[in-house]
C-alpha cells in the first residue's frame, strides 16, 4: 500500500515551507507491479520499468487536503470489494470522498 500525493500545480524549486501549499489531495493505491519491479532489478535494468504499466494499481478516490488536511503521520488503508474500491486518508482516517 502506498501513499499517493496527487499535486495540485507544478512545484520545481519550491521551499520546503511552501511545498504543501503545491499538494492538491491525498490518496491510496495499491502497487501491482512488484514482481515486474524485481525481475528489472534482477536483470540489472531501472525498477521504475515495471512502474509504467496501464491500470497495474488500485486508486482510491483523492481526498482534497482542503478538506482532511496535511498527513504528519497514521496508517493508509484500502479496502476494496468486487462491487465497490474505497479509500481512507492517512489523516486521522478520514474516509476518502466517493
């Protein structure tokens, strides 16, 4: 499970005071591609080969900052069904919007 920071605009340079003003939302996702990632590392090839594959992740609706705030710390969860994917933020596990 994997923390998604969905950026809002662009952030090149930015002072770390600054840096969250840039980040739009929050969100889970679910990384499909670890066998892909350790057969490039086995190969001696670039691990983020196997990061570039169409829908090999689960995503949890992004949950705005504006409304949960800015994560300092807590635990991403995912919970998924056949019929229905839902996140929860890692702030103070605020149900991502659906």
């Amino acid at each position: 499970m994997e923390l998604v920071v969905a950026m809002g605009e662009a952030a090149f340079q930015v002072p770390a005071e600054r840096a969250l003003d840039r980040v739009f939302g929050y969100a889970c996702r679910l990384d499909m591609t670890r066998d892909l990632q350790l057969a490039a590392r086995e190969q001696r090839r670039p691990w983020d080969l196997g990061k570039g594959v169409e829908q090999s992740a689960v995503l949890s609706p992004i949950a705005a900052a504006s409304d949960i705030g800015h994560p300092a710390a807590g635990r991403i969860e995912h919970e998924s069904t056949a019929s229905s994917v839902t996140g929860r933020s890692v702030a103070a596990h605020t149900p991502c919007p659906r």
